[in-house]
C-alpha cells in the first residue's frame, strides 16, 4: 500500500467551531434565542444547571439555522471535497449540538457521518476523544482542529491538522511540527472596523448646545464636551457590536454588511464580548467626571438602543422615529454636560433633520433589496411597495426642518443672540441642498446605505456643513 493509499484508509475527523466555520454557534445559537425574544435570558441558568450539554440543546431546539449562511473556512472545506474524492472517509466530530452539525453537514455534503453533542454529552475534549478511540482506534484516525480543547484529540490521533488555532493550539503545533492551515490574523482595522469608528461623527452633535451659545472660547465646557464625546463614542461602539450580534445571519445576507468583523468571523463573539465590558467600563468611568444628569442621559441612551437592536428596528416607522430620536438625545447630553440650556427650536429642527436622514437609510435599503410584493425586507418593518410613501415622508421631514429652521431664524431669540443675524439666514438653504442632495442622489441609486457615511466621504456636503459652520461662528462676533 503506497502513502496515499495509506492516507485515505485513514479515516479524518474534523471540529465545527473554530475550525470547520469561523464562528462558535453556542454564542451564535444564544443570541438567536435573545433575539427572537429577550426572556428567554431568564431560562439560561435553568437549563445550564442541567449541564452544559443541555443547554445547548435546549437552545438549538428553539431557533432555525441557516447552515448556507454560515462562514466557512473555504481552503478547508476545498481539502475535503479533495479528501472525500480520493475516497477518504470524513466525520464531523463537534461539541455543537446534534440538530446543527447535521444541518450543516446535510449542506456540505463532504461527512460520512457526524459525531456530535446530545443531551447526556457534551462532545468535547475528552468526551470527543474517547468517542473518536472507541470508534477508530487510538491514532487510527487524523484530526483537524483549532483550539485548547482540541489537544486532547490531537494526541490520539494519528496526525494532527491545526487550523486558525488560538494560542494554545499554535503552541502544539509548533512544538509537534504539525500541519497548519493559517487563518488572516486582526488588524487595527478590524478593530476600527469593530468600533465603527466613523460613527462617532455622530456624537460631535454634543457640541451643538456649546456652539450654538457661543460658549465655544470656554475651556470648562470644552473639556466637558470631550469627556461626553468619549463616553458617548465608547458607550455607542458597545451597543454597535451588541447589534452585530444580533444581526449576524441578516449581515451575512447582505452585500457589504457581511463583510463585517463578527459576521465574516475576522472576529469571535467572545472578543466581542470582552469589548463590549471594555467600552462600557471606559464609557463609565468617563461619565463619572461629569453632572449626574449626564448619567441619565447616558443610560436612557443604552436602554433606547438596546431595545432598539433587539425590537424596536423590525417596527414600521417606531424604527427610524426611534433613530430621530437618538440623535437627539445627544444633543440632550451635551447639554447635560455642560449646564447650556437646549430650546424648542433646536429639538424641533433636529428631530425633523435626523427623521429624514433615518427615512434616507430605510429607503436606499428598499431601493436595493429586490423583494416580491407583500414581502418584508429582513429583520425591517417595510415592503417593496412602501417606498415611495418612505421617500414622501423623508422628503417632507427634510423640509419641515429648513421651515422650523426659518422661523427660528425669524424669532427673536436670533436677534439678542448674533450680533449679525443676517448671516445667518443662508443656513437654510443649506440644510435644504443638503437633505434634498441625499435624497436625489438616493433616488439615482448612488447613496451609500448609511447617510452618514456619505456625508464623510462627499466633499461636497463637507464643504457646504463647513460655509454654515463659518457663517454662525461669524455672525455671533
């Protein structure tokens, strides 16, 4: 019998989590429960008392899993399909529960048979070692994994295939000489990529109140506005990688949104995790130097985006209200933070601005997404036929923001405030050109599905915010 023959008499077992696919379906499997209702957080420890098997089971029991959706590792899936064609025999041996690893070997259809959780056993380390002895022998078999638990497996099996490992694998391979399928490591930019870091332009609407009572030469305030900048910036960035979360199997349905950190599996969801008690500590303890009313603010913002990844975004119009509102509500902690008082007119003209920019998103998301009559875009409240009455709606919002914006202008606030309150009347027609330029060019199909990410990146909308910016700081000197 030459190598190769010898070779694919051996039959190869290969992990699930971390190797086969780039993400862990118990994390994924929880958040799919929490997200097709949130109570279930309260059956959690019932079901783990019962083992770690149990939950697991009890979680796959209730959720559907796309198996197409997940993230495969495709230079390992092609050597198996190789494997399995030179007549090698190939088991999926996974701690994943029995009802998802036969779903995703039904997929790929390369698994002669599958090893894998059930209620009484957690199939994992030791547990998968011993199944995989008694069925082929100790080193009667070959094994690809990818992390701690795996080294255990790894020593009875004939040879090993080490595959993205984490530190404690790579330290085995490395001291085994043993075969490495290496996987893209992070980078800064996946971290930023994480963040969303370009959504922090957002939170300079702090500033707002501070500009607008041309307090801008105050050092206190300053420094106020930065330290809520940050807690802000930190306390957004842990709710957005909360809603990736979430979203994973509606991103991984998407053009561009698949190719995020955690849906594309760059990232773990426990990496993910221990940012998230990261940013909430920074968010924190930033918080702490400021006026309690800060800390109101602050948290009403957590629950309001919180319940907006979990509910309120799938709701008819409660969705982009909800957006209105949270941009809103940091002009609110601005002022929380720095003691400026915030009027009617600027809550007015912003609800009316950020409710357009909202419908802007919403509509470019109806515009893209091919959908038959009567059916709901993925995890959205709307359907093909509601966007012209979205685009109605963005448009008149728009409008209704330069109106409110006039008659502020108009009042007499204006007058005891800017030494050249003339100067100020173009502001108008640039929020018009502004809001009507998104939504034309929505209409053209050349807007970026996020509004402010655009505005980031045209020079144009850039230029014409910076003439208004000049134009308020000048006509209060």
């Amino acid at each position: 019998m030459d190598a190769r023959s010898e070779s694919t008499a051996v039959p190869l077992a290969v992990d699930l989590d971390g190797t086969l696919i780039a993400t862990d379906l118990l994390w994924e499997g929880l958040f799919l429960l929490l997200r097709k209702n949130p109570l279930y957080l309260f059956m959690l420890p019932v079901w783990l008392a019962g083992g770690k098997a149990h939950l697991k089971c009890e979680i796959a029991a209730r959720i559907d899993l796309d198996p197409a959706a997940l993230p495969y590792r495709a230079a390992l899936v092609e050597r198996l399909e190789q494997e399995r064609a030179a007549g090698r025999r190939i088991v999926l041996a996974t701690a994943a529960p029995k009802r998802f690893a036969e779903a995703i070997a039904a997929h790929l259809g390369v698994f002669d048979s599958v090893i894998s959780t059930d209620r009484g056993c957690n199939m994992a380390a030791g547990r998968k070692r011993a199944a995989l002895i008694e069925a082929f022998g100790d080193g009667g078999f070959d094994y690809a994994g990818n992390a701690r638990p795996d080294i255990a497996v790894f020593d009875a099996a004939r040879a090993a295939l080490v595959v993205a490992p984490d530190r404690h694998a790579a330290r085995w391979q490395a001291a085994h000489d043993a075969e490495l399928l290496p996987a893209p490591k992070p980078t800064w930019r996946t971290i930023l990529k994480m963040l969303r870091v370009h959504q922090w332009l957002k939170n300079s609407l702090i500033a707002v109140p501070v500009i607008l009572s041309h307090e801008y030469l105050d050092v206190g305030m300053l420094l106020a506005c930065a330290l809520a900048f940050v807690s802000f910036s930190a306390a957004a960035s842990a709710i957005y990688v909360l809603n990736d979360f979430f979203d994973l199997a509606l991103d991984r349905r998407h053009p561009t949104k698949r190719n995020r950190p955690f849906a594309s599996g760059v990232l773990s969801m426990p990496f993910g995790l221990g940012a998230i008690a990261v940013l909430l500590t920074v968010s924190a303890l930033t918080a702490l130097f400021l006026p309690p009313l800060f800390w109101l603010v602050l948290g009403g913002y957590l629950v309001a985006t919180t319940a907006y990844s979990l509910s309120l975004k799938r709701m008819l119009l409660v969705d982009v209200l909800t957006l209105a509102g949270l941009y809103t509500m940091r002009i609110l902690a601005g002022a929380a933070a720095t003691g400026v008082d915030v009027s009617f007119w600027l809550l007015a003209f912003s609800i009316f601005f950020f409710l357009s920019l909202a419908l802007v998103k919403r509509y470019v998301e109806l515009r893209t997404t091919a959908l038959p009559a009567g059916e709901r875009i993925a995890g959205r409240g709307y359907r093909a036929e509601d966007q012209e009455i979205v685009g109605q709606a963005g448009m008149a919002s728009a409008f209704a923001s330069a109106l409110v914006l006039a008659l502020y202008i108009d009042s007499e606030a204006v007058r005891e405030l800017y030494a050249h309150p003339w100067l100020v009347w173009p502001l108008g027609p640039i929020v018009l050109y502004l809001t009507m330029r998104l939504w034309i060019l929505a209409r053209r199909d050349e807007m970026h599905d996020d509004p402010i990410v655009f505005i980031i990146r045209d020079w144009r909308s850039q230029l014409v915010a910076g003439l208004g910016a000049v134009l308020l700081v000048v006509a209060g000197m």
